[in-house]
C-alpha cells in the first residue's frame, strides 16, 4: 500500500429543490446555512481544498460569505456524481486533481473524521473509489429497505471490500450487516468512467448508482467507522441537526 496522499479536492453537492425540505441547503442552523455547517466540516478533515458545487446563486453567496468556494453547475443534472464531475472540471481545469471526495450536502453534523477515513482506502493503488458504511445495531434497519446494505470481504479490522449493494437483508446467516453511508472518494479516471457510463441493469432494479461501478469492474472499498451521520430530509430532521450542533457549540 502506498502511503503517498494525492492531490485531492473535496467537493459537496448542492441542490435548492426539496420536495420535503424546501430551500434546504439555505435551513438556518444557529445563524449559518446548513450548506455551511457541511462545508465547515469538510475543510475541518484537512484533506484538500473543499468545493461546493450548486446549481442555484444563493447557495453560492452563502457558501462565498463565509469564506468559502462554491462552483455554479448545471440545474438539470441526473445525480450528485454528474455534479461534481461538471464542477471538477471548473475547479481544476488543469486536471492535477487525482482524487475527489464527494461529502452529501445534507450532512451538517458529519465529522471530520469520517471524511477523512472516506478517504484512507484509496491509499491502496488497487481500489478505484472508497466510501463509508457502519455496522448495523438497531433489528429493525436489518430489514429496512431504505437502510441499503454492503455486503463485503473484510481486507483489514476498518475495511471491506465491496462485493454488492442492496436494499435486502443481506448476507444471510450470523454475523453483522452493515449500514452503507453515500459518502464516496473516486480517482478521478474513476468518476470520469462512471459518469459517462449508462445506467446498469442492477442500479436500476435496486436503485442504487454504486452498483453501476460494480458491474462495470471498478473496486469499491468501504471504511468502516462507528455512526451513520445524519442526513437532514425533513423538518423533524432538522430539528435533530440543530439540537445537535446548538448541544456542541454549547459544550
């Protein structure tokens, strides 16, 4: 394994439309967007220079007042990945990025430290993208379908590598299921051969883009780390991300 880091840019997807949450990326949480708590905690993992890549002026302008970059991309994109592939391409036009790391823009209360070890297996020059996943310890998200599950061979105590992606309960049989997390680290040969790929047969029945990247023979390694972070959805969700961060700021 090599312990060179490449030259990596973090880049968080933003969208203004919320059927649940409208104007989400713009929910104030204790006097900030919620777009910027996210950003805050990237640029806290210390792993490369962070992005926010929006399709609407008003993400940006929150994004740009608190010191941060932001990156105007198309309106109509299909997926957070054909996202930041537009915005890759602004940001580093020069390509001396080899690694993105793509942190949800719903993920106010993410740790640096998840970031960061979304990052570690590609450390390894055989994985072609990393994510995260949690083991699973409430009964009833075994049989979720809205808990999608890795199914992996462990390659060290922290990681497995991924051999499938699914809403079921899977694997069968004792042992722990884990909880896969939609934070991804893609070599940017990797991005640029997903996104111009067709949707695959299994992304589309199980409704799962990773699964595109599988059956294309790219290597997935998920690190695994102990919480699943929250994603804001909805204003109950909300509600929960500000009680958690006014609780931090509060000590």
């Amino acid at each position: 394994m090599s312990e060179t880091k490449p030259n990596t840019l973090v880049i968080i997807p933003s969208r203004l439309g919320s059927t649940r949450l409208p104007d989400k990326p713009l929910a104030d949480i204790h006097g900030e967007a919620m777009i910027v708590h996210v950003w805050r905690r990237a640029v806290e993992a210390g792993i490369g220079e962070v992005v926010v890549a929006c399709d609407h002026p008003s993400i940006a302008a929150a994004v740009e007042a608190a010191g941060g970059r932001a990156v105007l991309t198309r309106p109509d994109h299909p997926s957070g990945s054909d996202r930041i592939f537009e915005a890759l391409g602004k940001a580093d036009p020069d390509g001396r990025v080899e690694v993105i790391v793509n942190v949800q823009g719903d993920l106010p209360t993410i740790a640096p430290s998840a970031v960061r070890a979304c990052f570690d297996p590609l450390l390894d020059p055989a994985v072609d993208v990393a994510t995260l996943t949690a083991e699973i310890v409430r009964d009833e998200e075994r049989t979720n379908p809205n808990v999608v599950k890795v199914v992996g061979s462990p390659v060290a105590p922290s990681r497995l590598r991924a051999l499938y992606f699914t809403r079921a309960t899977a694997p069968w049989g004792d042992g722990p299921l884990y909880h896969h997390i939609g934070l991804y680290a893609y070599r940017r040969s990797a991005l640029a051969r997903f996104v111009g790929l067709p949707p695959s047969t299994l992304e589309r029945r199980e409704r799962l883009e990773q699964l595109r990247l599988l059956e294309a023979g790219m290597r997935i390694d998920a690190a695994i780390v102990d919480d699943v972070p929250l994603g804001v959805d909805t204003p109950h969700d909300l509600d929960r991300a500000r009680a958690i961060i006014g609780a931090a700021i509060n000590g």
